[in-house]
C-alpha cells in the first residue's frame, strides 16, 4: 500500500513537472509570436532608429534629432497614441537594431532596393530622390558618371551613392579608369574633404547634395547621369524588420497621406532652411572665435 502512494506521488511530480515546461513553452511561443506593433503599444513608445548626419531629412539641433523624416517619425507615434523615442546610430547598422529589436522602425532617407527590400520590410515610398555629383566650381571635366574616371570620389559608408561609385569602379564604367572610392560616416566630413582637395567629387542623393552646395561656398551639383542617358532616379521609404507588415501597414496609414498632400515636400523645404541657417550660425561663431 504505501508503495502504491509513492508511485503515484512519482506519477503526479511528473505530471506537474511536464504540465509547467508545457505551460513555459507556451509562454516562450507567445513572446516569440509578439508582433513590434504589439511592443510598441505594450511599451508605450516607438523607436525610431536613424543616422543624424543627412541634413534635411536627419541631422543635429544641438542635443536633439530633427529634419523631414523625425517630422513623420512624430506623426507615425502620433497615429498610434505612444512616444516617439529617438536612437542615432550608423546608417550601415540600421538593419541591426532592427534585427535585435532595438528599434521599431528606421527612418534615414533608406533608399528601396531589390536587395534591402529581402531583409527589410518597406513602407509605401514617401519621396523620390537620385545620386547627384558634386564638385567645386570651375570643375568643367565631369558631366556624367563616367567621367569619373581619375577622381576620388567621396560617399557616405552603407548608401547607394557607395553602392553605386563602388560598383562603377569595380565592375562598371569607371572599371581601370584609376577612379576610387572614399568612404565617410557624414557627408559634412566629405564636403570638407571636397574642400581640402582630399577627393574631387562627391557622389551621394540630390536633396542631401543640394543642401551641402547651400550651406558649403563653391560648390556646385547636378544630377549623376551616364553618357547613355540612364539616371539614378530612387525612392525612400520607412524600413521595419522583415514579416513586420502589420506595423507597415500603420506606417502607411499616415505616409501616403502626407506625401499626397504635400506636407512632406514642405517638411523637406522647412528643414532645407532650418539646416542651413544652423551651419551659418555655426560659421559665425567659428569666425568671431578666430
């Protein structure tokens, strides 16, 4: 008899044994099923990760992130009710904190390609952009890309201004013309680059190129075109870990509204002003310093 109730309080520590690693797997599961669009709200903030240094759409005021795209960042957390919370990080680590669910989205100018839309899940675009040449004034030997060839070429680590020169240089029309490729973490490092003669041009997206020939004396821009006549024309949008679509389809909700009704576009030109009237007032305390 009391072998009979050892055996069955054996039989019932197993029982709970296998009842309570049940109920932790299920537990497990539910936490690996949590959707970022469910943390978000759980948590009550959104994190938004991006690279500060592309003036208009991402740059410094002081101690805060601003430009175009933390102004749809705001209306994105806006649209859900929660806070936006702001991470600067190198741009070619975006998809990293993605990944480790550091963050929620990223928002930096991302341009969609074939490649990055395979582990990024892509918003619907919110502006159309292209790779644009900068070089100083009097510099009449470049009017397309292939006439590169020679030059040290200046780009930001990670973009498809890097993609594209690396790829010229490697395997395309500047292959053997002795072009090479300088690689930055901030364009503004470039400009001065440019500037100092350390590279001759600078390839990178036209809204960015057109803010440094603001704000950076003799400098001049146009579009990075081939003797062909093909272009570079691409399109950003907000980028979220792969599988994430029903956050996507969030982003959506307020993004193709704003592109339609011409509230990006005036972001853009509002941050266009608001940037360069920082560097000059930067310029101003360098030169009443000196």
């Amino acid at each position: 008899f009391e072998e009979e109730i050892i055996m069955k309080k054996i039989i019932a520590g197993i029982l709970t044994a296998a009842m309570t690693m049940s109920l932790c797997a299920g537990f497990t599961a539910m936490a690996e099923e949590q959707t970022a669009l469910d943390r978000i709200l759980e948590r009550g903030s959104l994190i938004v990760a991006t690279d500060a240094a592309w003036a208009p759409f991402e740059y410094m005021e002081g101690e805060n992130v601003v430009g175009s795209d933390m102004e749809i960042a705001a209306d994105i957390a806006e649209s859900l009710g929660v806070e936006l919370e702001i991470i600067n990080v190198a741009f070619d680590s975006l998809s990293m904190y993605l990944d480790n669910k550091e963050a929620d989205l990223a928002i930096a100018a991302i341009t969609v390609t074939e490649e990055r839309a395979e582990v990024l899940e892509f918003s619907e675009p919110y502006c159309t952009s292209g790779q644009y040449i900068i070089v100083k004034e009097g510099d009449e030997n470049v009017e397309f890309i292939d006439d590169l060839g020679g030059y040290i070429v200046g780009v930001h680590l990670g973009t498809t201004g890097d993609f594209l020169v690396s790829d010229e240089v490697n395997m395309g029309v500047l292959m053997g013309t002795n072009a090479m490729v300088q690689q930055y973490k901030d364009l503004s490092i470039a400009a001065m680059g440019l500037n100092a003669g350390d590279v001759q041009a600078i390839v990178c997206d036209r809204q960015l190129a057109e803010n440094i020939c603001t704000v950076n004396e003799g400098l001049v821009c146009f579009e990075a075109k081939y003797a062909d006549g093909s272009s570079t024309e691409e399109q950003y949008a907000v980028a979220a870990k792969k599988g994430e679509t029903a956050l996507i389809e969030k982003v959506n909700e307020v993004v193709v509204p704003l592109k339609e009704d011409g509230t990006i576009d005036q972001f853009i030109v509002d941050h266009s002003a608001r940037s360069s009237a920082l560097n000059e007032e930067a310029e101003a305390e360098e030169e009443a310093a000196e």
